[in-house]
C-alpha cells in the first residue's frame, strides 16, 4: 500500500486507489469546498472526511474518521470487497449503496435526507426523510421524518409517519411506531426477536426452552393511541409485543444475553477492549467482535440460523405464584 506523505490537497478531484492517507481530508479553502473524492479500491483514511460529492468505486476500503458530504455519499453498484465506516456518517443530501457483492459495515449512526441501502450492517442508527432498506441488518433504530422501506431485514425499531414492508421483517425490540397503517405487500412475514435466545445462537448452542421469535400480525398487535392538545391531534399506532415481553418477565426468564450482545454492536467502535458471552460449542471463547455480530445476524436473516419459534402458553398460577 502506498502512503500519501503530503495532506494538502489543492486538487479539485482527488482519486484514491492503494493509498494510505495518514490524517483528514478536509477543505481548507472555499475553493476545495466543492471537491469530489473517488476512491477506486484498497485505500485506508486514518482521520474524518469532508467531500461535496464522495464516491467509492470498490472495496476493501476503510475510513477511520467521521465522514460528512454536501451532495452524495455514493458507493458503486458493482463494488466488491469490505467496505467500513468505523465512526458516523452524515450527508446534506443522500447515501446510496445498491452494491449486492459488497461486504458494508457502519460502526456508527447514519444521518442524511436520503438513506439508500442494500446488502448493509448498521451498527448505530439510521436518521432521514426517505429511508429505503434491502437484505439489510440496523441493530438501532430506523428513524424517517417521511417514510421508510422494508425489504427483508432486521431492524431494532423504526419510527415513521409511512412504512411498507415486504418479505421478511424482524424487529430486535418490542415495539415500533408509525402514523399511518403500514403497508404490506403480500406475503410479507413479521417476527419480533426480543425474547429470542441470541446469545445462545451466537455460541452456537441449544436455545432456551421458552424462548423463540414471536411472528406478529400487524392488524392484532396493533396499538392504536391518539394523542391530544388544545390546538392539534394526533394518531400513532404501535406494533408491539410488549404485553407478552412483561408476561415472559414475569416468569423470571433468563435475559438470554441480548441486551449484552446489541450494546457490544452498537458500542463497537467505543469500547476500549473486545468481550466476549463465554464458550462456545467447540469450548473457545465466542468473542463479540464487529465481523463476527454482523455475519451472526445475516444467517438469521438469510436463514442459515434458525431461530425457534416460542411457546406463547403459560399458566396464570406461576405468575401469581413468583408475586406471592
């Protein structure tokens, strides 16, 4: 890899390829507010980035710094390789990413007015107007002033006045929010995965018996709740499990390590040491490094993990039994 000794850049455009840039990229004059940064494969930015418009071509690519664009962050079509984003990344306008070979990791929240993404891992949060999401895993939140699109993925929750969905759909928390009814295409599945054994799955062990996804039909597990004040009303209808969370509680249920496992993700980037949730089937320590939650989490969502589906049953008696 070659090293870029000099970190004044003068250039309107700057391209990238096998370089490592030992700093920031970052305008220092109006006229480099407009400048266009391609990286063309194999670059590594050590510091934070500012670009009118930043391009990456292909993969194993890494920015280590905060990366924020006026117009686009753009990451082509047919890019391969590992891609990551280790701290946040924000846009003025828009981040595209259609790429369907590409490994893309971010470490940290995205924040721009569109969100464009296929075949991504977000660590943190997504905030925007439009957010449009594909074979993706958002282990926070999905937050849309506007609306938001679902395509087979896995968020923790979402936040919207509009939503469709479409194949698959996995929630990570109990509950999610919209104003209006969400829109289904066809055939399309719900699951909530709050009272799933992850941390067992992760370690690939048996999962706990009274543990499993929850498959949700949006029409009954719908809250309806209108909210009021002097001058306006308004609706907001939630999605949630939250009644049968409480009821799981109340049995004393293991936590499963679930809320260990999410906060190492969403952490990762912040946390001074690597943990781990114990041993694992082959007896080695099942360590929670970034690669390791992010193909952790695409097996359940491709399939090549199969989570349970849980026991809703349980008797009355054992609950007034644990108050007594």
């Amino acid at each position: 890899m070659k090293e870029l000794k000099e970190l004044r850049f003068n250039e309107t455009n700057i391209q990238l390829k096998d370089n490592l840039v030992k700093g920031s990229i970052l305008p220092e004059k109006i006229a480099e507010l407009n400048r266009t940064i391609t990286i063309q494969g194999g670059t590594l930015i050590e510091g934070p980035v500012y670009a009118h418009k930043l391009e990456i071509q292909q993969g194993d690519s890494e920015i280590q710094g905060a990366v924020f664009t006026q117009l686009e962050l753009y990451i082509n079509s047919e890019a391969k390789g590992n891609i990551s984003f280790k701290k946040s990344v924000g846009s003025a306008n828009s981040i595209v990413s259609r790429a369907q070979d590409c490994n893309i990791i971010f470490h940290s929240d995205i924040n721009a007015k569109s969100v464009t993404l296929y075949n991504a891992f977000v660590a943190g949060s997504i905030y925007a107007d439009e957010v449009i999401l594909e074979n993706c895993v958002v282990i926070g939140g999905v937050f849309a002033t506007q609306t938001i699109d679902l395509t087979n993925s896995i968020v923790g929750t979402f936040n919207t006045p509009s939503i469709k969905a479409a194949q698959m759909v996995s929630f990570l928390l109990p509950s999610a929010f919209s104003i209006e009814k969400i829109i289904v295409i066809p055939g399309t599945k719900f699951y909530n995965l709050s009272l799933a054994d992850l941390g067992s799955l992760y370690k690939g062990l048996e999962q706990a018996t009274n543990s499993g996804k929850i498959e949700m039909n949006i029409d009954t597990d719908e809250v309806k709740t209108t909210l009021t004040n002097d001058e306006t009303q308004k609706t907001l209808r939630s999605y949630t499990v939250v009644g049968k969370v409480l009821a799981a509680d109340l049995l004393d249920m293991d936590k499963f390590q679930n809320h260990f496992l999410l906060t190492a993700a969403s952490l990762g980037s912040q946390l001074l040491k690597n943990y781990d949730l114990g041993l694992d089937s082959n007896g080695e320590q099942a360590t929670l490094s970034m690669e390791k939650i992010k193909e952790f989490f695409f097996a359940i969502l491709h399939g090549k993990i199969e989570i349970q589906n849980i026991d809703g049953s349980f008797n009355i008696s054992e609950i007034t039994g644990k108050l007594n």
